[in-house]
C-alpha cells in the first residue's frame, strides 16, 4: 500500500472517491476500503464499483491502521488508486476475483 501511495497516484477519502466513480474522468483501478468502514458507506462505494467495473480490495485493518499504512495521522476509510506505480496491489485485486 505505502509503494502505491508514494510511486503512484492514489486520492484519499470517501467522498472523493465517490466523485470519482460517479463522475468518471478518471476511471479508478482499484478501491481499498477499511474492516471498519461504516456499511451505509460500504455499501454505496461497493454499489458504485460495481456499476464503473472497479474492483474492491477490503483492508484486513481497521481504518487507523490504512492510515499508517499510507503514512497519515488519521483514520483513512477509502484509498481511490489511479495509478498504481510500482506497486503489486492491483495484482492483489486480481487474486481476489478469481477466488
């Protein structure tokens, strides 16, 4: 995750990730949400990834914890990746279709 944010271009945040699957001026490759996330939003970014053809990685942590991971001091429910850069996570996304 800390190889996307820093070699890639990822957006944090649930509303600007809802913009960007809605709006779709940049189509997203994948979408990590944290163990925690509140289901009310859960659900409408599982919704609107569904609808863009946007896979969804659930974060085994809690929210605290992909904060850290993409070096933030605060809770991260939703990381939108526009690039992955040098990062595997998107072959991770893979894995988790097929299974």
């Amino acid at each position: 995750m800390r190889l996307a944010y820093s070699s890639g271009k990822v957006i944090i945040g649930y509303r600007k990730a809802v913009k960007y699957l809605k709006t779709g001026k940049e189509k997203p490759k994948a979408i990590v949400i944290a163990e925690n996330m509140p289901s009310h939003m859960r659900d409408m970014i599982l919704y609107l990834a569904k609808m863009s053809n946007v896979p969804v990685i659930k974060y085994p942590g809690k929210s605290i914890d992909l904060g850290r991971a993409v070096r933030k001091p605060f809770f991260v429910s939703t990381i939108v990746i526009i690039d992955p850069g040098e990062s595997r996570i998107l072959e991770l996304a893979e894995q988790k279709e097929g299974s």
